[in-house]
C-alpha cells in the first residue's frame, strides 16, 4: 500500500474566517476522538490570518476523510468560503518522521 500526500493551499474570504474556523476545529476534533488509521492530516493557518496550507499524508487519500461527518460539513461550501484554492503536485526534497 503506498502513501499519498496532499498539499492544499487557500485563502478564506474575511467574512466566512470565523466559521471556516470553527469547521476546522470540529474536524480535527473528529479525528483525534475517532483516530483514523493511517492518516496524518494538519492544517496550517498562516501569519496574514486568512491563509491555510493542510496536508494529508495516508493511504489511497482522501482515505477516511468523507466518512466523517465534520468533514463533509467542511467541505461543503469550501469553495464560496474561499477566495484562492489551490492543489499542489510537489516533490518532497526530505522528510523526517512525517508520512514515512
């Protein structure tokens, strides 16, 4: 089985922050109560405030992430809470201890 990752990076419309927020902490909160195997997921909120990198490192992605309910809330409206999405392709350079 080989491991994916996935690099997200986007920036929340001034208005949606305080809600996109809130999805994310329900999210992460999900996960560390259900504790999916295999996966490794971290957001990143930038210094300007609005500004998230988060990356997935697991098996067949986006593995387990539909499955949870916070989730699939999350993800709903990403889009219109968002003013620049992005997906990377990357080439990781070096790694220690993360998704190994």
């Amino acid at each position: 089985m080989s491991v994916e990752t996935i690099l997200i990076r986007y920036r929340v419309r001034l208005e949606h922050l305080s809600e996109h927020l809130l999805l994310l902490r329900a999210v992460h909160d999900e996960m560390s109560r259900r504790r999916p195997a295999g996966l490794s997921y971290v957001t990143f909120q930038l210094d300007d405030g609005r500004g998230f990198v988060e990356v997935a490192v697991g098996p067949e992605l986006p593995g387990p992430l539909p499955a949870l309910e916070s989730f699939r809330r999350y993800r709903a409206d990403l889009e219109a809470r968002c003013e620049e999405p992005a997906t990377f392709d990357f080439t990781v350079v070096g790694s220690y201890g993360f998704g190994e």
